[in-house]
C-alpha cells in the first residue's frame, strides 16, 4: 500500500515526510547528502532496506530542506534550521521520544540534536558519519582539502548522471539499474548549484565539540574501506561520546543500502530493541547567554533609587520580549543582568543583538557573552562548566558588544552571522585557553 507523504511546518519552511510501520518504537532516519522519499522506494534494493527498518520500527522518513519534496529556500540549511525541522517532523508525525538514526552528512546534525535534547531521544545510531569532514591541526582524522575539491569538480562534471558512484556505491559502479536510479535520486533530490554549496558546507560543519555531552545510548557503525568518509571518522566519533557502542562493518561502500545490509540492519534492531530504558537526563547541551548592564553602578547612582527601578524594569521587559520571540529560556536575573539558555546558538546570538539594539533606544548600554556547552540541570536552574565559561566571556565584552566563543562560531557555519577576533584568553576555572569572537554588528 502506498504511503502519503505528508508536511511538517518548521517556522514556516514545509518539510516533507512519511511514516511506515508499526514497530513498537519510532525511529526517525536522518538522511545524508541527497535524500527524495518518494524517489527511494522506486529501487527494490533500497526500498527493502526501509521495509526492513519498519518490520521493527515506526519509521519516519523526511527530505531536508532544500531537498526532495520539501521546500528550497535556495541555500543550504544551517545546523540549527536542520535541528528545527527535525523537530517539527518529530511532532508533526506524533514522535515522543524516537530514536534518531543519521547516516552521512546528517550525523553531525543528528549527534547535536541528541547532545541539546536528551529529553527527547530514546537513542542514537551513526552510519557513515563523521564530526568534522576536513583536517585541522588538531584533527588529523578528516580529509585534506583537496579530496574535497576533487569530489566538488566531479560533481560539477557528471551531475545528470551517476555523479561519483565509484564513491558512493563502488560495489554497484556497474549496475545499470542502480546507475539509473542514483542519477534520477541526483536530479530529484536537488540541483548541481545545490549540491555544490552542500560540499562547500561540509568544509565548514565542526561538531567536535558537542560529543561529549551527548547523553544518550549510541551506536556508531562505520565500512572499514568506505570511500567518502574514512573508517577513522567512526573510531574518533565513538571515542568522544561517552559509553557509544562502535561496530566496524565490512565493504566500501558509504550509502547504508548497498553493500551488506543485513550485516547493518542487524546491530540496528539488536541495538534498538535490545536498549535498556534511558534515564532521565541530569545533563544537556545548551547555549548559554549571560547579559549584563554596562556602567550599572554609576547609573544608578545618576538615577536616584526610583528612576533606577523603573529604567531596570522597561529593561527587564525588553529582554523578556526579545527571549520569548527568539525561543529563548530565562534561568534567572543577575540584578543588571540575565542568565538565559537556548537550544541553539544562532538564535541566541540574534537575541542578544536584538537586546542590544533594544535597549540602546532607551538609553542602556549592554554587553553580552555566550557559550554552547554541556550543563548541569538543577531544577529551573542551569549550572556547571559551560555556566562559568558563559559569565567570564560576558565580563570579557566591551560595552555593546555581543561576545562568543570559538565553539559557538563553529556551530552556526552557515547562518549568515559574520565575526571579528578577540584573540585568545585565558577564563578562571576553565582550563586551557579559550578563543573569543565579536559578532560584527
């Protein structure tokens, strides 16, 4: 029987899913570079792949933004926008709490959603995935930069076709079938500009620094010769989450539907169904706003008592506006000031600047600082390292200034957001030393 594909309204971008199966927990697929979910069922190999997952599963199947059937707002999304509309699929499709299965490009965002919604994550399963695609100094796990080059002019040569299918699916390079329905997956997933500006993304996306904080149960699955994202990705991923089961697969090819499947879909259902339930979590991944009212003490004094009770509370109105339409959580006041947590760090970045601005037409400078981070859950209250690292960067801030660390830069790659450098610094009672940025106004 054919399965409607349905819509999820993510702040007003329409996302495209189905739902099949009733297994007896839900499990939302992540997809990674181009997805269709009506184009998947059109190849036998693929669409037994998906049936085997709803014979244990109520799985749930959406086409990013940007891909597919859902809306093309005409770039790619951000790490925070895919977190978004993964949500709203959550909800539209009735999941409470699913387990999360990404695979590929999706994981980074899949691994993010379970580190910043413990909540609402039964568990996390990684195929094929990596945190950061690119090497760096202090990651020699990725890729060199001119591999992805290289992967970028293929594309741009053969898209129409089976655009890298040696990379893709080197087990079926010659399969006339499946070369068909790769190059119709290709054009009906999304366009040659499209693909483009996803592999130049890919360069940026770094979610190294949210793995230790997930606090769910994973299990990283990796080929040990797959040719688009080596075996050494999945070895560094289930080293940096904390209890992730690894199993390493045989074959070298990166699409999950190729190759052994059952040898995959069988540490799956054993992972899925054999879990134990998760516990609560004491600990999340949030980003942490701290602001603070420059220069308080002298205008207070200004003031006088009473016109300094009324500016603080036109302020604290202003701020409370700004968090409520930018989803933003109030922990509690600092006396000048707000400690606030958000489920992603683009839109606290844009309260903060909203703060700012609002505030500045009522006569009150403001600097702000902001951390993404694990943090302890203590009743209404938020504590722990990333808590402490938030309040030093405030105080770091130059009057008027929006101030954040390099691990919050890193994670909203993509939204437009430009940054000027603060250099390094040293916080008290964090260790290390720790890189600041100001968000350019």
């Amino acid at each position: 029987m054919e399965v409607a594909t349905r819509y999820a309204n993510s702040d007003g971008v329409s996302i495209a899913y189905q739902v099949h199966g009733e297994g007896p927990l839900d499990l939302v697929f992540v997809p990674g570079f181009v997805s269709h979910v009506e184009v998947y069922w059109e190849l036998p190999m693929v669409a037994r792949f998906f049936r085997r997952l709803a014979s244990f599963s109520r799985l749930v199947l959406f086409d990013k933004r940007g891909q597919g059937l859902s809306d093309r707002p005409g770039r790619p999304p951000t790490l925070e926008e895919s977190m978004d509309d993964l949500g709203a699929v959550m909800t539209a499709a009735g999941c409470e709490r699913p387990a999360i299965f990404g695979i590929s490009e999706g994981g980074p965002m899949s691994a993010l959603f379970a580190a910043t919604h413990p909540q609402r994550v039964s568990s996390l399963v990684l195929y094929g995935t990596f945190s950061r695609i690119v090497k760096a100094p202090d990651f020699a796990q990725g890729l060199r930069g001119e591999a992805l080059d290289g992967l970028y002019e293929m594309l741009k040569q053969e898209w129409g076709g089976p655009a890298a299918i040696d990379f893709w699916a080197p087990s079926l390079v010659d399969d006339l079938e499946f070369q068909r329905w790769w190059s119709r997956l290709l054009r009906q997933g999304t366009s040659p500009g499209g693909a483009i500006a996803l592999i130049e993304l890919y360069r940026e996306i770094d979610a190294r620094a949210v793995l230790s904080t997930i606090d769910v149960p994973a299990l990283v699955l990796h080929r040990r010769d797959d040719r688009v994202v080596p075996v050494r990705q999945g070895h560094y991923l289930a080293e940096k989450i904390p209890g992730a089961r690894y199993v390493e697969l045989s074959g070298e090819d990166h699409l999950a539907m190729v190759g052994d499947q059952d040898e995959l879909l069988d540490e799956v259902e054993e992972f899925l169904l054999g879990s134990r339930r998760a516990r609560e979590p004491e600990r999340a991944l949030a980003t942490v706003l701290f602001t603070d009212i420059v220069g308080s003490t002298e205008l207070a004094a200004e003031l006088g008592d009473r016109r300094w009770r009324d500016l603080l509370e036109r302020h604290d109105a202003l701020v409370r506006r700004q968090l409520d339409l930018h989803r933003g959580r109030e922990v509690k006041t600092t006396g000048d000031g707000f400690l606030a947590t958000f489920d992603g760090p683009t839109r606290a970045i844009r309260c903060a600047c909203a703060i700012r601005e609002e505030l500045s037409g009522i006569g009150i400078e403001v600097r702000a600082g902001i951390h993404t981070g694990e943090v302890e859950l203590i009743g209404d209250d938020v504590g722990g390292m990333a808590v402490n690292i938030g309040a030093r960067i405030a105080a770091l801030a130059d009057g008027g200034e929006v101030r954040v660390s390099s691990t919050v830069k890193e994670l909203v790659v993509g939204s437009g957001l430009g940054f000027s450098d603060r250099g390094a610094h040293t916080l008290k009672g964090a260790p290390g030393e720790w890189h600041l940025f100001a968000v350019e106004a």
